[in-house]
C-alpha cells in the first residue's frame, strides 16, 4: 500500500519539486541533488505516508526546507538568473522569438532580485499553480501572509516589467 501511494502521490511531484529547488538554488545539479534526497527521504519514511492528507504538499516543504538549509549553510553558490518557466512555447518568426527570449530573461531577472518570501510564493502560485491553502502549508506561512507576499511579489514584478517597458531600462 505504501509502494502505491509512493507511486501515485510522490513521483509524479518530481518534476515541481525540481522547478522549485531549481528556482530557489539556481543550479541544476544542486537542484537534482535536492529531489533526490526529498525522495528517499520521503521513502525511508513511507510508514507515515498515509498519515499525510496532502502528501505532495509534504514533499515541496520538505524541499523548501532543504533548499532554504543549503543556502543558509553556504553549500550553494546561487545563479544570478533562475530558470522559472515549465515550458517554452517556440513563437513563429524570428523576431517573436527573440522578443519573447528577452522577455522571459527580463522577467527571470526580475524574480531573482524578489524577496526569497515573495519569489517562493509567485513560484509557487504562479508557476505551479497551487492553491493558497496548499502554499501556506508548504512554505509554513499563513494564509494572510502567502496573499500578502504574493500580492507584493506580484506587483514589484508588475513595476519593474512595466519600467522595462515604458524606459527599456532593465
């Protein structure tokens, strides 16, 4: 029963967990490093598996917490500029492609200058998609606070695109 749960519940989470450690340590390999322990983690653990009502929940905090220890340790030397989109859609001609390439790097640039409160709330909300009960439970905030930082995190990015695009200064 476990062998399911982990299966059904915890793998397919994989690909979040890694855009979350990626967003916040900026490094692939580190990033890789930190599903994977999230992963055995969670199986040496797999008896308190059906405990948990919101097991992928559990598993984006428990990478959450390792990221955060990485950082605060010293142990990751953070890229300047994240990678934070799932997928990139390929526009038709030359000139979208090269407009939305900026775009994106204007906006991964903006994120990175975020608040790392505020950067894991957009990341999470915005990118992912969670719900503002599932982030609360996942980065240990309440409910008031993960509306309060996503709304600050959403309009500082809002300001500095808008700047970008009234002044082109980035």
């Amino acid at each position: 029963m476990h062998l399911q749960i982990f299966q059904q519940q915890v793998l397919p989470a994989r690909d979040k967990l890694y855009r979350l450690a990626l967003q916040l340590l900026g490094d692939p390999e580190e990033a890789r490093d930190v599903v994977q322990e999230v992963l055995l983690r969670i199986w040496s653990s797999r008896e308190q598996l059906p405990e948990y009502h919101h097991v992928e929940a559990w598993c984006m905090r428990m990478a959450r917490n390792l990221c955060l220890d990485k950082l605060k340790a010293g142990k990751v030397r953070k890229a300047a500029i994240p990678e934070i989109s799932r997928r990139e859609h390929a526009p038709v001609t030359p000139l979208q492609q090269t407009e939305y390439r900026q775009q994106r790097d204007y906006l991964r640039r903006v994120v990175a200058m975020l608040p790392e409160k505020h950067r894991i709330v957009w990341h999470l909300r915005d990118v992912e998609g969670y719900s503002y009960q599932e982030i609360a439970g996942m980065a240990g905030m309440s409910l008031d606070e993960v509306k309060v930082n996503l709304f600050r995190a959403r309009k500082a990015v809002k300001e500095k695109l808008t700047q970008i695009d009234l002044y082109g200064i980035p």
